[in-house]
C-alpha cells in the first residue's frame, strides 16, 4: 500500500478480517512546521519547569490513560487483533511507565550535576540539558507500550523535551485517540501548548525528521525503516542523532548441564515456545534461535511444546506477507519444519512454526543469520563449547540474550554469561527475555544492527538520557545559573560538589 498524500487519509484495517475503516487525515506540511514551531518556541518553558512538575504532567497522562482504558483497548483490539486482555494490560503498562519516568525526573540524578569550585581554580558548574523537540516514531506491535503515549514520549517529556509524535499505519484511529488524550492531559496539567503534537502520514513523519527545529528522532521498528531515518537525518544541514531500536535475531542457549538435569530439555523448550509465539511472535525480544547441544531433541521437545500455541493474526497485511516469505526463505536456505500449527481461516493469518537446522547451514549472509518478524523460531544443534562459541560469533548482535542453565553451578555459564555481555544489551539467564521492566537497572538497546545507538536504551531510567547534552558553565554569576546549578539548589538534585556526591537518596 503507497503511502497516504497530502489532503488524504491513513487507511485503518482490521487484521482479523481486512477490512478497510478511513482514518484520520494526514498532516500537511503547512501544519507540520507550525507543530515544530511551536514546539521549538516552549521548549525553554518546558526545560525551565522544576522535573517535580513534569512529573505532574505525565501523571495526568497516566491518569487520563486509565480513566479511557476500556474505549482505548476496544479501538486498539480493532486494530491490532492483540485481543482485549492484553492490550488493557498494555493500557496499565503504558501507565505506570510514564509515572515511572515522571519520578527518575523527579528524582535528578539524570543532571549529572557537578559542581568544582573554591579550590583557587575556576568555578566550573556541569549538567544535561535537554536536547529541545524531539520526534517519535512508535511500534506497531506495541500500539501503547512504545507507541504515541509509549517509552519514546514519556522518557522525552520527563527529560524537558517536548514530543512531536508520528501516527503509526497499523492504528492510525488509535494514534489519533491517543494523540488527543495526551494532549488534553497535558493541557489540563499546564504544560505549555508545544509540549505535545501528533502528526499523521508518511510525508508528514519525512518532514519531522527534516524540520529544523527538531534535536533529536526515537524511533521502534524494522531494520529498514530505522536505518533510512537515521541516512535521512544524517543528510540534514545540522545532523541530528537517531536513537533507533530495530532488533536482530535474539539467541538463546541450552547448556550441557541443563539437559543433563530431569526434565531439562521439556522444560527449556517449553519455556522458548512460550516465548516465541507469544503475541503472535510480535515482539522485538522474541528469541528466533535456540542452541542446543547434538542429539538433546530440544527441537522435537519445542514442536511439541508448540501445539499448545493459540493461531492468531498478525498486525498488518505486509508484515504478514514478509512472514509467510520468510519462513519459506528459512526453508530455502537449509531449514525443516518439526512442527507448525494451523492458521486462522481469514484475515492477516500466521501459522506458528518450529524449524531446525544444521551448524554448518549458519553461514555469512544467510537468511538463517536474519530476523523473520513473527511466530516463527529456529533449533540448531551443537557439537562441544568451541562449536558453540563460534556460532554465536556468527550471529548479528541482539538486544537480548538468554542461556538455560543447570544453575549457579553450571560450568558453561560464566563464559556464555560473558561473551553473550558483549554482543547484546540484555542477558537473561533461566528466564525468556520476552517482557521488558520499566526499572532504573532495565537496558533495552543493544550493538549496531540491533540498534543505531549502542549507548543507549528506550526503556528504564537510563532513557532520559538519550535526550540531553552536557554543558559546562564557567564562572557564571548565581543570577544567570540554571536552578540546578545554584549554590541552595533549589530542585534539591543530586549533586557531586568536589567530587563528593550529595544528595542522592538512602
């Protein structure tokens, strides 16, 4: 489907059926640079206000998402087919999470300020500051969780960013819905009217990433996508980073000892079904890949375990499409099926699948090495730790990693623990990396493809941090300081003063 035009509208379709609602229209450009200059224009308001205040405004939006949770989930499920019961969790979620950014911005540390001064030197005062507008593209698979009211919004208006946020196709009503709660919230919360904009269609996403007066993308999806905003925004005038997370194959690994143990091979391979095919196989932390030592029959265990798996739909025609294909092109380039469970009878189907396939069929630029977005997972076998170690060599950095183990005194475990640590931004260990913690410790992020940016993270508290720059003021008068910088700290922040941090909490 060519993209919505200037003057037209987003097309909003039923996954489950196909079939086509008009959304709302799509943005014109005229619009699109009044947004980015008003957004530009109280950018200073909202770096200005103390975070205990922005705090206040994403608790309004959090409230406002639960007080319109049941016309939210029913308008999303229309969507997205991700049926009720998740999507109203997702609702709570989204919630909590922008509460959660509002207190680490409460909180300071996210400053970093440093303060040297009175050893006869000069006086040198250093803080973030907030980057100014930032433009958001969300997720289709999590049209709450990491969409208009997602992780990128809450975490840009915590560090004192105002958003500027792309309508997604997958749920253009919804992201309309949504857009217009959050800036309602807002509204009543008093933040200033720049604060907050949503912007609709393909074009008008090409103009945020073009405009000015944006500092900063965040942006959720494919490969593709993520990497031409970052190309996009690179040809700009004034580049302007592009915090991009797009996911590569996530793997995780069965160890000797695990299946040595009772149990252990049904339980890890329970445990990997559960996971790839949750949501359909929709999730950025899917594992696509498990290693398991020759002749464990982790595969046959999987398949098994796989008949259990509920046949669903999938978000959208193409992502469908792209599923059926590259299942075909896991088969094609060495791959059989071991199990599979019937699709639905109409609408964006998928058949979930579990397929395995030789060490050696892992080469260089095979479709074995890619990630195929959907309910669909790979078993390969191993011969020995050296083998192992070479095949994860092989692979593509990943977000997430996760090793079933025998337990604390499993002897693969602390160089598996090691070598997963630099080649992915999470390592789970007797766990399924499916389900990411909004908590001060979370890193969702990971080494170039998974991600465009290795330093940085889209969830936790740690994302404010992708937002803002360090500045360094000399000998600058307390009148002209920013309030964090004064000598009585007013926001009361967290502050290393000579070295020695004060302030932080117990």
């Amino acid at each position: 489907m060519s993209p919505a035009a200037a003057g037209q509208a987003e097309v909003s379709r039923d996954p489950r059926t196909g079939a086509s609602t008009e959304g709302p229209a799509v943005t014109a450009p005229g619009e699109v640079a009044r947004l980015a200059a008003a957004a530009a224009r109280d950018a200073e308001r909202v770096t200005a206000v103390a975070p205990a205040v922005r705090a206040g405004w994403l608790g309004a939006v959090a409230e406002a998402l639960e007080r319109e949770a049941a016309e939210l989930a029913a308008l999303a499920d229309e969507e997205t087919a991700l049926g009720m019961e998740r999507l109203r969790g997702e609702i709570g979620r989204a919630a909590a999470q922008a509460r959660f950014y509002g207190s680490v911005a409460a909180e300071g540390g996210w400053l970093d300020v440093r303060i040297d001064s009175g050893d006869g030197g000069p006086d040198l005062r250093r803080m973030n500051r907030p980057l100014g507008p930032v433009a958001v593209f969300g997720a289709s698979n999590f049209p709450f969780g990491f969409g208009v009211a997602g992780h990128d919004t809450a975490s840009a208006l915590a560090a004192g960013c105002p958003v500027l946020a792309k309508a997604h196709p997958a749920h253009p009503r919804l992201s309309a819905r949504l857009g217009a709660t959050v800036t309602a919230a807002l509204h009543r919360a008093g933040a200033p009217d720049g604060a907050f904009a949503l912007v609709t269609g393909f074009d008008a996403g090409l103009a945020l990433v073009d405009a000015p007066e944006v500092a900063a993308v965040a942006f959720t999806g494919s490969q593709s996508g993520g990497m031409a905003l970052v190309e996009r925004a690179a040809r700009r005038s004034v580049p302007v980073p592009v915090f991009a997370e797009m996911g590569t194959v996530n793997p995780a690994v069965l160890t000797p000892a695990a299946c040595a143990t009772d149990g252990g091979v049904r339980r890890a391979a329970a445990g990997f079904a559960a996971s790839f095919a949750l949501g359909q196989g929709q999730f950025c932390t899917k594992p696509g890949l498990l290693l398991a030592p020759r002749g464990s029959g982790a595969a046959e265990a999987a398949g098994e375990a796989l008949a259990g798996a509920e046949p669903g739909w999938l978000l959208t025609e193409n992502i469908a499409a792209a599923y059926r294909q590259g299942v075909a092109d896991l088969v094609a380039a060495g791959a059989r099926p071991v199990a599979s469970v019937a699709a639905a009878a109409e609408g964006f189907t998928a058949s979930p699948t579990v397929l395995a396939a030789p060490a050696e069929a892992l080469r260089p630029g095979s479709p074995l090495l890619a990630e195929c977005f959907g309910p669909v997972a790979l078993v390969v076998e191993y011969d020995g730790a050296a083998q192992l170690r070479e095949l994860l060599g092989r692979l593509q950095p990943s977000l997430a990693a996760a090793v079933a183990s025998a337990g604390a005194t499993d002897p693969d475990l602390p160089w598996l623990v090691a070598l997963l640590s630099g080649r992915t931004g999470r390592v789970v260990v007797d766990g399924w990396p499916t389900g990411v913690a909004t908590s001060w410790a979370q890193q969702h992020g990971g080494p170039w493809p998974a991600t465009s940016r290795p330093d940085a993270t889209s969830v936790g508290a740690a994302a404010l941090d992708r937002f803002t720059r360090p500045v360094a003021l000399q000998d600058v008068p307390q009148t002209a300081l920013p309030e964090p910088l004064r000598d009585g700290n007013p926001w009361r922040v967290p502050r290393r003063v000579g070295g020695i941090l004060e302030g932080a909490a117990a």
